[in-house]
C-alpha cells in the first residue's frame, strides 16, 4: 500500500491542467504541465527534437483551450504550412484526454538539417483553430494566416487576429542529451472584458522574472504555484484535470471505416494485402485477419441489398 508521501510525490509528478479567475475578475488563466504526455507523443511518433517540440506545444495549446470546454467537447489545432514540417495536428478533451502528430514534407527542407531551419513549419499556411461543442450542428472554425515561428507564435497571433484578446502565451520544451523530452509546460493568461489592455504588462514583466517554465515543472513546482507566481492577485480554481495522451481508435472503428469504402476497393485491398492499418494521431498500428475483411464486405453488401 502506498505512503502518503508517495501518493503526493505521484499528486505532484501527474501531467495536469489548471484554470483559474483573479477574484477581482481582472483575469482569467490556464497552466499546463504535459511532460508525459508530449515524452508519449514523441515515443510513438518516432520524433525527432524539432518535431517533438512542436508537437509538445500543440498538444499543450489544445488541452489549455480545452480547458474552457464542457465534457467531451473537442478541440482541434492544426498547422499546415510550407516548411519541412508540414502539418502539426493536436485534438484534446475537456475531460483530459489529448492527442497528436506530426507529419513531415520530403523536399522542403532548403538543404539545411532540420534542427537548424529557421522556418521549420514555413513561412506561408493556416493555422486553425476548431470547436466540436454540444448543441452546435457544424463544428466552429477558425482560420488565420500561419506565422513564422513555433505554436506558441501562431496562437498568440490567433488571439490577436481573431478574438482580439490581449494574450500572453509561453510553451516551454527541453530535451536531455539524447534527444528526448525532458519536460514541458505552458502558461496562457487573458484578460478579462473591461480591464485596460496596459494590465496584460503585469503578467508579462512577473513571468519574465521566473525561471522558464520547464525548468519550474522539472525541479516540482505544480501549474497552480506557477499561476500564484505570474497573477498579480488571488485567484479560484475552476478546473484541475490531470491529462493523458490517449486515442480512441481501436480495430472495429477502423472496420467501421471501410465500410463507408466501395466492396470492389475492399476487395483490392485484401487481394493486395494491404491489411495493416496505422492510425495518424498516435501511431497504434492493427492488423486485419481474413474475418475481419469478410465482416466488412458482408457489411457493405447488406447495405447494397
């Protein structure tokens, strides 16, 4: 059975998000700690550096953005620009649950390695931001022109452009000596309608004192002691979810797929073997048996009659 000081060692080590109001309304604010989440990702993407960092930080934008959501309300981040990476996709839940990929572009690279390109995303894309909230029939979109930089440059942009909100938005991703993802973090903080615009400084100047974020989660300091550190006042906790990288693929909602596919294309696929199956957001690879093609195809040609 485990102590209590294991239990909070575990309390403290747990990937989680927070969100929080100043008690005088002035603020509202989101801190994530998602080192295990983006040290998954990485693990089951196969990234390099450059691709795990950008990954860490959509998936950390998602799940901050999710944390306005009710329940199993969805949030989606994509950016798709010209560089030699040329998609970074997260998709989160408000209840905690967050995943995502990279993909990269052969030929995009001007030459230079990866981790010395100055544009790895490129210079020209979208960025864009979607909702699948309840009681909304289409999911609500939003799109802006995609900004040289990181996430963290496109979704302050965003805020910006789109919802003109005076935003600050910090990610923070370091790597130990082999590459891997040694810890990440992230820090979004609003101000509320009505309060001066000079106010967002405030948060700006107390967060340039600190340590970067990373640094903070990885010697133990929890999200909500980063936001008690930032926020120039008091503040309630209105949600504190602990997160997970996780997908909801499995075999039957790929069979469920290919049922929307004609019986001749199935047909094609088994007599070529194409019988494995790789879902994009998390890397979980399936195999399909013989069964397995014969259920679709009897599923299709019922439908046919």
């Amino acid at each position: 059975m485990a102590t209590i000081a294991e239990l909070k060692r575990q309390f403290r080590e747990r990937d989680r998000v927070i969100r929080v109001l100043t008690l005088d309304g002035a603020f509202r604010a989101v801190a994530i700690k998602n080192t295990g989440v983006a040290q998954t990702a990485q693990q089951r993407h196969g990234l390099e550096p450059v691709g795990a960092r950008l990954l860490a930080q959509a998936l950390a934008s998602a799940s901050l953005l999710a944390s306005f959501l009710k329940g199993e309300e969805r949030i989606v981040i994509e950016a798709h620009g010209d560089g030699p990476i040329g998609t970074v996709a997260a998709e989160a839940l408000q209840v905690g649950e967050v995943r995502g990929y990279v993909q990269y572009e052969a030929g995009h690279g001007d030459g230079l390695p990866l981790d010395m390109h100055p544009h790895p995303l490129g210079k020209q894309g979208l960025f864009r931001i979607v909702r699948i909230l309840y009681n909304h029939f289409e999911p609500m979109v939003s799109v802006v022109e995609l900004q040289p930089g990181d996430i963290a440059a496109n979704l302050a942009h965003y805020f910006q452009q789109s919802e003109q909100i005076p935003t600050v938005v910090q990610f923070d991703v370091t790597f130990d000596a082999e590459g891997h993802v040694s810890a990440s973090a992230g820090l979004l903080v609003q101000l509320m309608p009505g309060i001066a615009p000079q106010g967002i400084r405030i948060v700006e100047e107390r967060l340039g004192s600190l340590p970067s974020l990373s640094e903070l989660v990885a010697s133990g300091v929890m999200p909500e002691e980063i936001l008690q550190r930032v926020l120039p006042g008091p503040f309630t906790v209105l949600n504190n979810t602990p997160l997970d990288f996780f997908c909801r693929c499995s075999l039957a909602r790929f069979k469920e797929l290919l049922t929307t596919l004609s019986y001749e294309e199935v047909q094609e696929m088994q007599r070529l073997g194409q019988n494995e199956l790789v879902c994009q957001y998390c890397g979980e690879r399936y195999r399909l048996t013989e069964r397995d093609f014969l259920d679709v195809l009897q599923h299709i040609q019922a439908r046919r009659n």
